[in-house]
C-alpha cells in the first residue's frame, strides 16, 4: 500500500512557486553578483592549478543560469573571473534543468551533482567541469584566522553533524516519495 506523506505536497508547491512578480533592482543584481565573483577568486587563489586552468581561457565567457537568475563570467588572464560584459555572447551556457529548489536542494545535501544543460566550447566545459570536481572551500581554514583554530574546528563538526543529519533525513524522505510504498 502506497503511503503518501506531506513531502510530496511539498516537492509540488516547490514546482509551482512563482518567482516574484518585482525584479530586484539592477543595481543589487550587479552587486549581488559582484559578491558571488569574490567569493568564486577567493576559493579559485587557493588552488594554483585551477587558476593554471582557468587561465588558458581568457576572454571566454562562461553563461550559468537557472530560471530567471543568472550569473554571466570572463575567464581573467591570471586565472580568476571577473563578471563579463552583458551584451556579451557567451562561449559557454550552463543552465540547471531542475526547476524545482527543493529537488535542487535535495541533490546538493546528498551530494549529488545537479542536472545541467550544457551548450557551446567542448574544452571550456571540461575546465569548469574539473574545477568543480577538484576545487573545493576549506571553509574551516578560513574561520580558523578569524576566531581560531579550535572554535573553527568545533563550528565545522557541527556543521557535518548537522549536513550528515540532513542527508539521512533527506534519504528516508526521498523513501516515502510517490511511487515507492512504506514498509
């Protein structure tokens, strides 16, 4: 006997939630990009290869998106990213093809890749795919030179425990999921 729960009336309203109906200001739009940029070079200095990487494509743009949001980049001549001209066509598009955030949500905290659309430079694409493949944020290491080396440390098992809860949490939820039946 199949057994529906409430995470499914959940995934449902997730599918259907309009965007709203205001755009932000292209002012915070530019702004709120500029941040991801920094946040991007700064886990993108701590890996000499993939700066190496990033490098040989110079002047080549790079199209993310996911519904409305989009995030348009140029690859640096020192390895970094810098936010590209918007009338500027790109050489690369990526674009999630999962519409719905809590699928999204559900695939990044098993630690799945989400399903992506690509479209355009072979080569490139292989760049962006070994940069997130191989690069990652030690977010600790840079807790550890604000507060310390102890209390980062304390702050990052606690961030685990509480994703590996989540995981587990997410896994029996995805159990119960239309179509499968509870036991």
């Amino acid at each position: 006997m199949a057994t529906q729960t409430p995470f499914a009336f959940l995934e449902s309203f997730a599918e259907k939630l309009p965007l709203p109906k205001f755009a932000p200001p292209a002012w915070a739009v530019n702004e709120a990009q500029r941040r991801i940029v920094l946040l991007l070079n700064h886990v993108l200095m701590q890996e000499s290869e993939a700066m190496t990487r990033l490098a040989r494509h110079t002047d080549q743009i790079m199209l993310a998106q996911w519904r409305s949001f989009y995030l348009k980049l140029v690859a640096t001549p020192a390895g970094l990213l810098d936010l590209a001209d918007p009338e500027a066509k790109p050489d690369l598009v990526l674009t999630l093809t999962d519409e719905s955030p809590l699928a999204l949500a559900q695939a990044v905290f098993k630690g799945e890749r989400p399903a992506v659309r690509i479209e355009g430079d072979v080569q490139l694409a292989a760049e962006v795919n070994w940069l997130t493949e191989h690069v990652r944020w030690d977010m600790e290491e840079d807790l550890a030179r604000i507060i310390g080396d102890v209390p980062a440390h304390t702050l990052g098992e606690m961030a685990r425990t509480m994703s590996s809860s989540l995981r587990e949490f997410l896994a029996k939820a995805a159990a119960f999921a239309p179509g499968k039946s509870a036991k």
